[in-house]
C-alpha cells in the first residue's frame, strides 16, 4: 500500500433507520472498492462492523456519576484503534451513537495535536529530519448523519420493534409513548453535535431522490471519499420494510410468546429468526399510517421538522414530508387486529405453533441457542446457511415464517 499522506477518520452516527446495517453490510463485506484507497472499518464482536460496544461507551451520565472502568477501556481502545490502524478511510459504525453524548466523545475521535519537544535542538530535529524521512500523516475527521422523514421514522421504528421482539404494544399506545420521548425531535440532538464538532458534521436527508441513485450505500461513500469513483459490487438492503400481515402476525406470535412466560431475551432471538425468513412481497399490502395517526405525529412534530429544515437544509424538506403526509392521508388509522388478516383456523394454528415452540423450548433451547449464535456469524461474515440443524425449535420457527409469508 503507497504511504498515506492524509488519514480520515469517519463517524457514521448510525440514526435508526436509515440504511445503517446496509452500509455496515458493505463495508463489512468489503464490496467497496476506489483504487488504491483502503476502507477499514471499526470491528467489534464476531466479524461484526457494528461498533455497540464503542458507541454505548459514550452514554451520558448522570450528574456527579463517574466514568465506568469498562467504559475506560472501551474508549482507549478506541481512541489506540484510530491512532494506530493504518488507512485512507477510518470508519465507525453504529446506531447506537444516535444517543451518545458528542461532547464525550469528541476528545477520544479529535485529531491529536502534535508535542514538540521543549529543548531547541530536539525540536529542530524533530521538525527538519524526523518529519521529512518519516512524516505522519494528516489526519481528518468527518462526523456524518442521515435523518429519516418524521412519520417514516415512527413507522419504521415501530416495526422494527415488533419484528424484533421489542414490544407488544399496540401502535397507537407505543405512539403515545414515542412521541413524548426525546427520539420524535430530531432538531435538538442534531444541533448538539453540531455544536461540538462545527464544520465536521454534516446531517443529510433520508429521502430516497436526495440520494445518490437512489442508494444510501452509494450516497454515503460517495460523501466519505467526497467523489464518485468507486463501485459497490453489490446492491444491499437490509431490514426491508415486512408485510401488514407479517406484522400482525409478528405481534400475534410476541404476545403469545409472553403470555406462555418465554423471557424477553428469548422472544427477541426467536423472533428475529421469524422475521429473517420473512419475504418482501412488492404485491402485498405494507403497513401504512391513518389519517389519525399522522395527525398526532404532525402535532408533535411539525414544528420540529421546521427547525430542522431552518437549521440544516435551508428549504422545506421535512416540513414538505410530513404535511403531505398528512394530505394524502387514508382515514383512520393504522389497523392490526388480527381478525382482519387471518382467518380464524389461521389463528388458532398460529397460537398452537407457538404452544410447540414453548414445548420444545424446555428441552430443545441450549442446542437452538448454539445453532442461532452459528447462523449469526455466518450472516455476518456473508456465508450462506449451514447445514447444522436447529432441532424441533427451528422447524417450528420455520412453519411460522411460512404461515405469516401465506404460503
């Protein structure tokens, strides 16, 4: 690899939602190439491109609440990783720094200032002969974000909550809950950190025509390197959006799970298995919001879309968004009763599935719990399906997957 003049250190602040695991995917995957530039992403876990571990180190805390011995570590780590790794592009990763304080983590990612020595003749040859044989390189920082139009924000959000065994709620009362918290107002975080980095932030639009060609994996690097000679050897899109009535079925299968006892922790791995075999069928209806709903989310959020657009986009955009939105609006709201989607014998084999996953669970769950944690690092490493078999727990997963797709 030819010497690095100028090191770049990325800060993908992950907002849900918006082609986050797409781009980690990529990079992943390694199916970015331009020249001779070296692309390296942060990795933590298993072949994982997700720096959770990093992002959550940065948390704020309460007041007077000291900095935990492991968050320590973490941010070392970190803070070694960027000094040390060498490459053009420097890239980390992770949704979870949407609610990491930037104020904690600017002095860990900031480009270090260099120490000249404070005795004459050593500064003389540090500054003539050791940085002309062996100069370090220029290191640069950019923080980036996407922000996802208001009302498509909550929905996603909402179903990749149930999808993934993170509530059983029902929309309306999860709406209630999400938009009086700090996750519905984009305008304040944002602003926050801008604030700490300036000019090395930039917050970009999630609106499909804002990208390049329609593709947040394209617009991202093309935004990382700041031009467009660079290919992608693959189209990715990860957690497409699920059919209604996949989704109500998803809902069905978490409350069933919780009212026979299966803890949380296990509802969320089971049910990722389910939605991993779910289809994305172009034909089938998707969930879409009602007139009621996005009345409410306009309420609570329009005004903050105004701010937004005001502070970082100078024209409408998100304003535009959400009042259209709101026009073109079909009455009522959005509709999960299971009755209007599933017959009755659908339903009741659907719950007596549910009744032999929870069977097989007592004596079948260490060996299905190996099997998942397997097929999870093959994923992450691009490897298709092993041949290993997840016992009586996987064929039942497998049959509900098939009865929420209607085959």
């Amino acid at each position: 690899m030819r010497q690095i003049k100028t090191k770049h250190v990325v800060i993908h602040i992950g907002d849900p939602k918006t082609g986050t695991s797409s781009i980690q995917r990529a990079m992943q995957l390694g199916l970015v190439k331009s020249g001779g530039t070296t692309l390296v992403p942060f990795l933590t876990g298993q072949h994982s491109a997700n720096a959770i571990t990093q992002a959550r180190s940065f948390y704020p805390l309460k007041k007077g609440t000291k900095l935990p011995a492991r968050w320590k570590e973490t941010r070392k780590a970190l803070r070694t990783w960027l000094r040390q790794t060498n490459g053009h592009y420097l890239i980390v990763s992770s949704e979870f720094f949407s609610d990491a304080d930037p104020a904690q983590l600017a002095p860990v990612v900031t480009p270090p200032k260099s120490k000249l020595p404070a005795n004459p003749i050593r500064r003389w040859f540090q500054t003539r002969i050791i940085a002309r044989f062996r100069p370090e390189p220029t290191q640069r920082l950019q923080v980036i974000a996407y922000a996802r139009p208001h009302a498509d924000r909550i929905l996603s959000a909402f179903i990749e909550q149930t999808k993934s065994g993170y509530t059983t709620l029902d929309f309306d009362l999860w709406l209630d809950r999400y938009l009086v918290s700090s996750r519905a107002l984009y305008t304040p975080r944002f602003r926050a950190w801008r604030r700490v980095f300036g000019k090395n932030f930039k917050l970009y639009p999630f609106i499909r025509s804002r990208l390049r060609e329609g593709d947040v994996v394209q617009d991202f690097f093309s935004k990382v390197l700041g031009h467009d000679r660079f290919t992608v050897s693959d189209s990715l899109y990860e957690n497409q959006t699920v059919t209604l009535k996949a989704l109500v079925g998803l809902q069905m299968i978490n409350r069933e799970m919780r009212a026979l006892g299966i803890p949380p922790a296990a509802r969320i791995q089971l049910c990722r298995f389910v939605s991993r075999d779910l289809k994305a069928d172009p034909q089938a209806a998707k969930p879409r919001l009602g007139q009621d709903n996005l009345a409410r989310i306009a309420e609570a959020c329009l005004e903050d879309a105004k701010r937004l657009d005001r502070a970082f986009f100078r024209e409408p955009l998100f304003q535009t968004d959400l009042e259209q939105a709101l026009a073109n609006a079909v009455p009522g709201r959005l509709d999960l009763s299971p009755a209007h989607h599933f017959s009755p014998a659908e339903q009741d084999r659907l719950r007596g599935m549910v009744r032999d996953l929870a069977t097989a669970m007592a004596d079948g769950y260490e060996t299905w719990l190996k099997y998942y944690n397997q097929e999870r690092e093959r994923y992450n490493r691009g490897l298709g399906r092993s041949e290993e078999d997840g016992g009586a727990m996987q064929n039942v997963l497998r049959e509900l997957a098939r009865l929420l797709n209607g085959i």
